[in-house]
C-alpha cells in the first residue's frame, strides 16, 4: 500500500475513534468517506492526497478497525480503561516513489499493543500506549504518552491533543535508519538510535443527522535531530490533515 494511503488511514481512524469517544450514541458498524492531505518527511517524496473509504465494527468489549486491528476492552473501570491489541501497520514508505529510497525494501508488519486511558477530569484523559511488532520484520518498540482535552468553543466540540511517541533503536532505524546494505555512495549507512517525536492534534465533528457526522483532524508531529539528520529525511515537521464523513448504523 501507498505511503498515502497508510497516513490517510492513520488519520481517520484516529478521528472516527475521536468522533465515536464523544458521539451521543455509538454504533456497532460505521463507514465513512475521508479526503486526507499529508506532507512527506523523506528526500524527494512530493506531497499526497486521497479520496478513501473506512470501516469499523465494534461489538461489546471487541471492536475491528484498520487503525486499531483487532482489539478487546478487558478492563473498564469508573476512570481507567485498559485495551489490547493486534493490528497491521504498513510500510513507511514506498522505495519507488523517490530515487533516494530505491533499493530500501520495507514491509507491512504487525504491532501487538496494549492501551491504558486514565480519566483525569471531565473532557480531560491521559492515554498511554505501548507495542513491540510481532511479525519479526525488525523487533522493534514504541511508547506513546498523551493528553487529550475535550472543550466545547461556540457549541462547537473540539479536542485537542498533545503528546510524544518514543521509538526504540530497531524502530527508529526500520523508520529513518539506513543498513550497511542498503548504503551507496550518496546515500551513507545510518543508525539514528531511539528517536522521541512529540506531536500535537486538534479535532472536531459535526453531526448533520442522528446518524451522520462531519469529521475534521490535523495532526503535526516533530522529528528531533537524530532523525533529520538520516540522508533519506529532508523534513522536521510531519504534518496531515482529514476531512471526512461518517455514518453510523
């Protein structure tokens, strides 16, 4: 798949899971509809959009989705929640859509996850995150930390978002690193070691029916030095947004 179509879906999973927190009613299955804009971080790869469709089904304490896999809800107390999961993450990014990633073979792998939400206050949650990959392409882990805000401005609800993902030395090098043989003579061998990203969000639905919703989420992550600095990295801001509709039945 696309690099387009990875950040497009990224995004809109993360907004429907955004929409579905805060809805009046949540249904078992929805579909929507999402254009996505999103700026590359690697050498040479231009700007993307898209026009695609997304699906989920949640029954109980079980939910299906592209963003989340497959995931079970095992505890859900008063303030904190606790998750697990299993769920397809695709490439970075595609070696044919630059000359400097020719010959970077990268491949969709699967993160096994476990998710923590802590209600701190009203409209006010910490999230914690952490996945290793399961399909042993790179073994490699990820942490991530958030607060989110839920804030209604003129009637209108708005979440925002702020957080930092950590990336340990396998990851980060699968993401931003070059092996001894992938290097040529332009293109150097290059270990960045762990990387942390902090990354901040902002989104907002409207509901046109009781069923139908209007979506919206730009979501800007920052790479730190350690990753701008691999010869295959030209960008310090990773940077998508999301239009989008959905229907819940």
């Amino acid at each position: 798949m696309k690099i387009n179509r990875l950040i497009g879906l990224v995004a809109l999973n993360l907004s429907l899971a955004v929409s579905a927190s805060y809805a009046d009613e949540k249904s078992k299955f929805s579909a929507g509809l999402t254009y996505v804009g999103s700026a590359s971080v690697y050498k040479n790869v231009k700007n993307v959009s898209a026009v695609m469709p997304s699906i989920s089904y949640e029954s109980g304490n079980l939910s299906i989705s592209y963003q989340e896999g497959l995931a079970y809800q095992f505890f859900d107390g008063e303030k904190v929640k606790m998750s697990a999961s299993v769920a397809p993450r695709n490439r970075p990014y595609n070696s044919s859509r630059s000359a400097d990633l020719t010959g970077m073979t990268r491949e969709l792998y699967y993160d096994g996850a476990l998710k923590v939400s802590y209600k701190i206050s009203r409209g006010l949650n910490a999230r914690f995150k952490f996945a290793t990959e399961v399909t042993d392409k790179f073994n490699g882990s990820l942490a991530d930390i958030s607060l989110s805000q839920f804030i209604p401005i003129m009637g209108q609800p708005v979440i925002f978002q702020g957080g930092a993902k950590w990336y340990d030395s396998n990851r980060a090098n699968y993401l931003y690193g070059v092996k001894a043989s992938e290097a040529t003579v332009p293109r150097v061998q290059y270990a960045p070691g762990s990387v942390t990203t902090p990354y901040v969000s902002i989104s907002t639905f409207y509901s046109l029916t009781k069923k139908t919703s209007l979506f919206a989420n730009v979501n800007s992550s920052f790479l730190p030095s350690n990753a701008v600095d691999s010869p295959i990295v030209e960008g310090k801001n990773y940077l998508y947004t999301v239009l989008g509709i959905n229907y819940n039945f």
